[in-house]
C-alpha cells in the first residue's frame, strides 16, 4: 500500500467519504483516509451533547452503570449533514455518506433529508447516502471500503458498489453481559426473543436492519471462547480484515485481539472502545466481525 500522504492525496481528488460517529473508527484511520464525520448526539435531560465531546468514556459508563435513568440519544439534523456535504460538492466533488442502520436509528433520513438539499442548491457534487443496515465496527469496515475504492479512482456509483458488495461478505457478532439496556432503550428488536433468560445467559447478537441473536452461553469465559471460535471462522471463510471492539471489557479486548493475531497472522484493522451513543443501548462487552475485502486489488486491500 502507498503512503498515507498519497493515499490522503488522492482521496480529496475523487470521492469524498462521509459516514457518522458510530463507526467508532480510530482517529488514525479516519484522518489517513480524510473521511469526514457527522455527530449524533448524547446526554442525560437536555443535556445533549456531541458525542465526540464525551472524551472521558470511563466517566460515561461508570454514570450509565449507576444511573437509574438511561441518557437519551439522537440523530444528527439534516442541517448538521448539510454543513459537512456542502463544502465538498460545492468544490464538485461526489459524495458517498455511509450510516448506522435506518432500523436503529433516523440518522440516514437525516443524511438524505440534507442530500436532497444539497442537491437543489445546484452545486456540482452529488451526494449517494448509504444505509449499512450495521453498526460500529461493521459501519467502519464498509465506510474503510469506501475510501480504499475511492482513493483507486473509483466512480461515486463504483463506491457505493464497493459498499454494497462489502456488506455482503460482512459479519459482525458481540456479547453482551446483560439485554437490560437494549430492553430499557427500546433497542431490544428481535433480541427480545432470549430476554426471558438473560438473566442466566450471555447473549450473542449481530447488527443487521435490527439487533438480533444468533447464539446464548451461560458464563463470560465461554462468551470469550465463543468470540474466539467465531474468529477462526471468519478466517475459514475467507475473511480479509478482521476488527475486535469494546465497551468497557479492555483487558477481554486485547486477549481477543491476540488470539485474532495468531489465527489471521496480521494485527486487526483497527480495535477501539464503542462509544456513548451505541454503548447507551448495550451497556459492556465484546464486539468481533471481518469482512473480504470488495477491491480485488492487493494494493489497496492489506493492512491500513
């Protein structure tokens, strides 16, 4: 792969990569491939706040776990998406803007609500709004295959295909130690069918156009071992980037990244904590997923 100045110099000539800040995607890889980012928003009363303004994540969870009231969260306004596609396409660039799942969440409404604006502005850009129908680490795998087809000059329409073929090869599992906080925000979808027993299990869910469970253990060492097996077959399966997440479980997360290195051979594309607006509806645990990569050229496919 080319350096990360090439790489960010032929990014601003083609298509620009929007996506929001639940990708939770490492301020490295966002800043190497110049995806711009929208805020959804987060707080406890009218308190609300960007969520890129909750630095200190210890703080947030440690007041989610006491509280006995859940902070609520929202989806940016169509004039935040507005402020962030405007300069691009009125410079006549393209633009390819990648969301958490319209079933989680009205974040792509409001993407398209300030696409539609942009466009009767009449500027020279287009804008092509995506729905992942994932979230966190599966919304940043599609958003990093985005802009690894965009830097190699692909075409907005050729993006948004890159997308669409990546989200076919992409899975993502997470356990979580408890349904409570899916059940009490509302988040709970098809999940709600295991929620008679979440008191004696550690539900396996995956995102999708909801959250829904592929799997129960009874104790947090097979929840691990779980997440371990199901990396070993994402490699069996083919996959070319793997990721681990978390929220709150540090320790799980970099003894599940070890294991990830000594299956995969390689170090994951990225590993981060989720933050407070997703981490409000899952309270703590371990997210994994992978992908093949959609760019069939080797030079844009490894490691970022």
């Amino acid at each position: 792969m080319g350096s990360p100045g090439a790489a960010q110099k032929s990014s601003t000539l083609g298509v620009a990569i929007v996506t929001d800040s639940t990708s939770y995607l490492p301020a490295s890889l966002v800043d190497r491939w110049g995806i711009g980012q929208v805020d959804l928003y987060v707080g406890w009363g009218r308190a609300m706040r960007p969520e890129r303004e909750h630095e200190d994540l210890d703080a947030f969870y440690a007041r989610l776990h006491e509280s006995p009231q859940l902070p609520s969260t929202s989806q940016p306004s169509p004039g935040d998406f507005l402020a962030r596609f405007l300069p691009l396409v009125g410079a006549g660039r393209d633009v390819v803007s990648i969301h958490l799942a319209s079933g989680l969440s009205g974040t792509c409404e409001s993407a398209r609500a300030a696409a539609r604006l942009a466009a009767e502005q009449g500027h020279g850009g287009r804008v092509e709004v995506v729905d992942s129908q994932t979230g966190a680490g599966g919304l940043g795998l599609l958003v990093i295959a985005a802009a690894r087809a965009a830097v190699a000059g692909a075409s907005l329409d050729a993006v948004v295909q890159a997308v669409n073929d990546a989200r076919r090869t992409l899975d993502i599992w997470f356990c979580l130690d408890t349904l409570e906080y899916l059940r009490r925000g509302g988040r709970i979808g098809a999940a709600k069918a295991i929620l008679g027993t979440a008191l004696t299990v550690k539900p396996i869910l995956t995102f999708a156009s909801e959250i829904t469970p592929v799997g129960r253990v009874r104790t947090r060492r097979r929840a691990f071992e779980r997440m371990v097996e199901y990396l070993r077959e994402l490699k069996d399966r083919g996959a070319s980037d793997w990721i681990v997440q978390h929220a709150q479980e540090p320790e799980d997360a970099a003894r599940l990244v070890a294991e990830g290195v000594s299956i995969f051979g390689s170090e994951p594309l990225f590993s981060t904590q989720v933050g407070p607006v997703l981490g409000a509806h899952l309270g703590s645990g371990l997210l994994v997923g992978g992908m093949n990569c959609p760019i069939p050229d080797a030079g844009t496919c490894g490691p970022t």
